[in-house]
C-alpha cells in the first residue's frame, strides 16, 4: 500500500484547504498522476464555489431589528411588557379575589337580611290565636328572669300600655347563635306587637336598620352581641312610634 | 463591553443570515431564525465558553433551525391528525424562490448535509469547529459532507457550475 494514496477525507480536506503544507503537496502531486479522481476533486471544488459565488446575490436587504442594539432593545421590550402582564394579572386576580369577596359579603346580606328570624317569629306566632306565648304575663317578673337567664342577658319588658298594647307573655326561641326571647303584646283589638332578643356575632358594632316586608315593618338594633327587633303591622301608626321609643327603654 | 460584543455580532450576522436564509429557504422565516438566534446568543453572552464567535454562533442558530423544524413537525403531525391540514406543505413562493435560485439542487439535500456543506464550504469552518457547532463527532462531519458532495454532484451533473455563473 502506498502511503502517499490520499483517503477521502483527505481529499474533501484538500478541496477545503484544511491540509498541512505538505501533504496538500504529496496530495497534489498524487492528484496529477489520477487525473479521474482529479475531476472528482475539481467538481467538489466548483460546487464550492458555486455556493461561494451564488449565495451572496441572495443576500437580503439590511434589516435593522437585527442589529445587536435592536435585539437588545426588543428583548428589554418584552420582558417589561411580560412584567406589565404579570402585574395586570395580580391586579386582576386582586381586584377580582376583593370584589368576589365583597359580592360574596352583600348576597349573604341580601339571602340573609339581618333580623329575618323575628320577622319570622311574629309570622309563626302572633297569628296564632291558641297558643301564641309559652309563659303569659300574669307573672310578668316570673317571665322577666326565665327570659333573662335563658337568653343571657338582664331583660326588662318594657310597658307599652301607653300605646294600647298590654304584655301578653312571652317565649323561648332557638337560633343558630343561641337561645332567642320573644316578648308578644297585643291591643284590644287583638292586634299584636313583638319585641325579639337574640343574640348576634354576624353584626358587630352598632348597626340598626329597619325593613318593610310583606305588610311587617321591623326595626332592628344591635348592641354587645345581641340584636333587637320590634315588629308590627306597618300599616299602624302605632308600630312606628313604639319603635322609635324602644332603643331608649331596653 | 456591550459595544466590543456588539460589533462582533454585528460582523457575523451577514453570514448568519446568509446561513439561516440557506437552511430555512425563506427570507422572513430565515430572519425570524437569525433573531431568535441573536437573542439567545446575548442572553448566553456569559456563560459561553473560550470558543470562537463564529462556530458558538452558527450552532445556536442550527440547534433552533432544527427545533423550530421537530415543532412545525409535531403540529403538523396534530393538524393532520385531525384532518385540518390542507395547505400544501411546500408554499409556492418557496417553489418559485427555488426555482429562481438555480440552486434548487442544493435545497434536496438534507437539512444535515446543506448544514455541513455551508459551514464548511462557504463560511470556512473547519472540521473541529463544524462539528462543535453541530454537535456531532468529527467522523459524522466527514461522512455528511461525503454523501453531501456526491449527492450535490448527482443532483447537478457537470452542467450545474455554468447555470450558476449564468444566474448572477
């Protein structure tokens, strides 16, 4: 074997000039001697300059969003705009978290108007001719302390007799938040009046109000733990005024 | 230091585009390559090692050539899959492009064997840094750039030289 008989790769490293000196000369000199494999090499090395020469005529128009400076600018660019999307979407998700959360606060509120429960006492009870109350008022103090000691809190009944409404007993209720008292008056006419005591965590602080609902007015206060409701018929004159004598005398 | 960096780019990129513009056939998407490939290239500005410019250059933008090429396969592959792929894969401009080009040869070979044949013919890579960039031994440089010579010859014949010369 001659040693001097190039491999392939020594002639594709010929034809891209990646031979030493002096091998590119025994290559060369072994080349002129096989003149077949000599075309070989020659049509590599046109299809090189082929390429060589071709490509630059398909060079582009400069574009300027390639220069390093624009890259730059386009990157800093796009990740400020991903940070402003980030941020939008914390807010959003805040903004939306909150709004929910209030939402959430004020269709409880309107599912669960404060007070409904003496609305539905007086309903329940005081268009009961029978049995309205479970103690009636002929031991008005009798009834005054197992009020109190049920409900948790000193109770005075207060006298409506000034407004035609005489005490007519009273009972024990139970709600979510404990026992409840419901103190019941009624007229000569047998029209009734309710006072209901309940205690409340839902509604801190001093919140009062007062609603019309189905022909019932209630006005309703709350005060240390406990809520107060007096209801009545809301087309009596009577049901008003008693209510606005009434936070003074509990 | 960003300007030194800059200006290096800044040399390179008519031969990075001249690269993607031959790898992807397409003008804009062959510009879309360059940019991707200019960005990482900044982001990676520190962490590259002692290698030349030129070869840690071409090798990102190879790697993204034949990301962005497994990608379109994949959707393609979705899209058909659900029967939405009626477009034609080959688009006519790049038909009438390759026509134009009387290289048309040069754009049957592989994405493997044009890679080698460019970098090692027209950007005047050398064997060590052709297969740095492609990440693939030596031996594999050698045997594309082979088959991509014989393939390129059988494709054009020895007519191929002299239309060339005609088109410029």
């Amino acid at each position: 074997m001659n040693p001097l008989i190039p491999t392939e790769d020594e002639l594709h490293a010929y034809v891209d000039g990646q031979l030493d000196v002096a091998r590119r000369a025994q290559v060369q000199a072994w080349l002129d001697d096989h003149p077949e494999m000599a075309a070989e090499v020659a049509a590599w090395r046109r299809q090189a300059e082929t390429l060589r020469t071709a490509l630059p005529t398909y060079l582009l128009p400069t574009n300027a969003a390639l220069d390093p400076v624009a890259v730059r600018r386009t990157v800093r660019r796009r990740r400020q705009r991903r940070l402003a999307l980030c941020a939008s979407l914390v807010i959003a998700i805040g903004v939306g978290g909150l709004g929910g959360w209030q939402a959430r606060d004020m269709s409880m509120a309107a599912a669960h108007p404060p007070m409904q429960d003496a609305l539905e006492a007086y309903r329940t009870f005081a268009t009961d001719r029978l049995r309205p109350v479970e103690m009636d008022a002929s031991h008005a103090s009798d009834l005054e302390t197992w009020l109190s000691a049920r409900v948790g809190r000193p109770m005075s009944l207060p006298d409506l007799q000034g407004y035609g409404f005489k005490l007519l007993g009273g009972r024990l209720l139970s709600t979510s938040d404990g026992a409840a008292a419901l103190v019941m008056y009624e007229d000569s006419q047998g029209q009734r009046m309710t006072l209901y005591v309940r205690p409340s965590t839902r509604f801190p602080g001093n919140l009062s109000g007062s609603r019309q609902d189905n022909g019932l007015l209630a006005k309703y206060w709350f005060r240390n733990g406990y809520g107060f409701a007096v209801v009545g018929l809301a087309n009596d004159p009577r049901t008003a005024q008693v209510q606005a004598a009434m936070p003074a005398a509990t | 230091m960003n300007r030194i960096e800059d200006d290096d780019l800044r040399e390179l990129l008519p031969a990075l585009r001249r690269f993607a513009l031959w790898l992807a056939r397409d003008a804009s998407a062959a510009d879309d390559l360059v940019q991707t490939c200019m960005e990482k290239a900044l982001s990676r500005w520190t962490s590259r090692r002692e290698e030349a410019l030129k070869p840690w250059l071409f090798s990102i933008l190879y790697r993204q050539f034949v990301d962005d090429k497994r990608r379109a396969r994949r959707w393609g592959r979705l899209l058909d899959a659900f029967g939405w792929n009626d477009e034609p894969q080959e688009p006519s401009a790049e038909d009438t492009y390759a026509a134009r080009s009387a290289l048309a040869s040069f754009e049957q070979l592989s994405d493997d064997q044009r890679a080698v044949l460019l970098m090692v013919t027209v950007e005047g890579l050398s064997y060590e840094e052709t297969a740095a960039a492609l990440d693939i031994p030596i031996g594999t440089v050698m045997s594309r750039l082979s088959r991509a010579r014989k393939a390129y010859r059988e494709l054009t014949g020895e007519t191929a030289g002299i239309s060339l010369r005609r088109v410029k």
